[in-house]
C-alpha cells in the first residue's frame, strides 16, 4: 500500500522525500557507538546485528589488533567490522576496506561518514583476485547490504552457474601488485569474506605472505569444498597455523551456506 501511495506522488515530491527519508541506526557494538545508514531489510535485521552474528570476529579483532597495525578487510560489504576495528582502537588501526559492489560501497562510505572515520578507514572500489585486470562482478542482487555475488565467472556458493541480474565492469588486482603500484603498508591483519575466490585473492598476495608482517587473518570458506583445502595448505605453508573455526549466527534471517565458517590463524612464534 506505501509504494502504490508514493508512486501517486508528483516526480518533484518523490525526489524530495527520497533525499529527506533517513534511516540511521546504531549497530550492537556495545563499548562504542557505531551508527549505520540503513536503506535495507538485510541492513536492519542483519548488519546491525553483526557482533552478535560472528562474536568471535569481533573478538579477534579486539585481541588481536593493536595501535599502528594496517588491517584489510576484504569483502567489507557496507562496512560493520572495519568499523569495529578503527572504533575498538580509537582510530589507531589503519583499515583498507575493499568493496567492488557500488551498492555496498555507497553505503560503506555513508557509514565512514556517519562515524567520522575518513582518517582510519580508507574505502576501496576494487576487487581482489590472482591476476591485474578488468573482470566482471555478477550480481545476486541489487540490495544495500546483500551478497553472494560473484567476480569472473557468475558461479553461486555451490558452484552452480546463475543468471545474474546485472554485470559490472570492475578493476581487479593481484594484492601483491596493489600493495606495490600503490605503495601502501602491508596488512597485519586481514579478513576474507568473498563467497568463493578466496583461494585466487590468497595467490595473487604471494609476496605479502613471504614476509612477516601478516600476524592474523579470518576467512570464510565453505567446508567440503576443494577450495577450502588450498587456503587451509597455503597459509600453514607460510607460517600461519590454525587456531579456530566459527559459524555465523544468522538468527532468524535464512541464510543459505549451511557449511560456512569463519577459519582464523594466527602467524606461528
């Protein structure tokens, strides 16, 4: 009845109320206030719940990171736990938040915005994959705050091939040729959640991993899939030894990956 109502209404008033219709709300970030720009059901019931969905990645970033540390956070979505890092520590963590989705990324720079964060997190339009090059980034969907697309091939969680909605055009880049194009610090920390390429995103950070620099990273990987065994190989290959795995608590919303889990791994003393 809301939409058939506002679509009685003149171009102009539309518009106009469109540009004053705000939705902020405050994520369950308890030791701090962060604030979240919400256009989406998934936004309200999913995104601000995000500590309660992965606790024990809201905890390693609390007892992990450290004043001065350089996280990437890849696949940041709209960007809850690169807030959580850059408000956990003040702003002494200097976050690089990848998000090649311009839905996810509009609402990602919003929220920097919101939480007065443009000195601690650095928003990136990119994608991650094993090679430099312009690739296309399938779409599930075209909702603030959604997932499961898919960069190259437009192949779901299960591998199975699906007709995306839309395709765009996105630069992508090896990690290593980032880093070094770009002359940025390399990562102390960094999560993955990518819905798929994580293995690829890995090998194109070969020379990252060769140094020392790395003391923790969080992927999701989704068990039972060959996929899952080449990251869990390549990082112990490189000194990073597995403490733990989690399942994110989705609560109510259905989620459709009944095997994931965030994997974390600590660089071995």
């Amino acid at each position: 009845m809301a939409r058939i109502l506002l679509a009685l209404l003149p171009g102009t008033a539309m518009a106009i109320l469109k540009e004053n219709l705000k939705l902020v709300e405050r994520m369950d970030y308890t030791p701090q206030p962060i604030l979240l720009n919400i256009e989406s059901r998934i936004e309200h019931d999913i995104r601000i719940r995000s500590c309660a969905k992965e606790p024990e990645t809201v905890q390693w970033i609390e007892e992990s990171f450290k004043s001065g540390d350089v996280f990437y956070d890849i696949g940041a979505n709209v960007g809850v736990y690169s807030l959580v890092a850059a408000k956990a520590n003040s702003g002494g963590v200097l976050v690089y938040a990848f998000e090649p989705a311009f839905i996810n990324y509009s609402q990602l720079c919003q929220n920097i915005y919101l939480n007065s964060l443009s000195d601690s997190i650095i928003p990136l339009p990119i994608a991650l994959s094993s090679e430099t090059c312009i690739d296309s980034l399938n779409y599930q969907n075209l909702i603030p705050g959604g997932a499961l697309h898919a960069l190259g091939q437009a192949t779901d969680y299960k591998d199975d091939f699906f007709e995306p909605i839309f395709q765009q055009k996105t630069l992508g880049y090896r990690l290593d040729d980032f880093v070094r194009l770009f002359d940025i610090k390399p990562p102390n920390h960094i999560k993955i959640d990518v819905d798929g390429i994580e293995a690829a995103i890995l090998m194109g950070a070969e020379d990252i991993f060769k140094g020392s620099s790395i003391r923790s990273i969080l992927v999701e990987v989704e068990e039972g899939r060959p996929e899952t065994t080449e990251v869990v190989e390549f990082l112990e290959s490189r000194g990073l030894k597995f403490r733990s795995k989690h399942s994110p608590n989705f609560g109510i919303w259905p989620e459709p990956y009944t095997k994931a889990y965030n994997y974390i791994f600590d660089r071995k003393t």
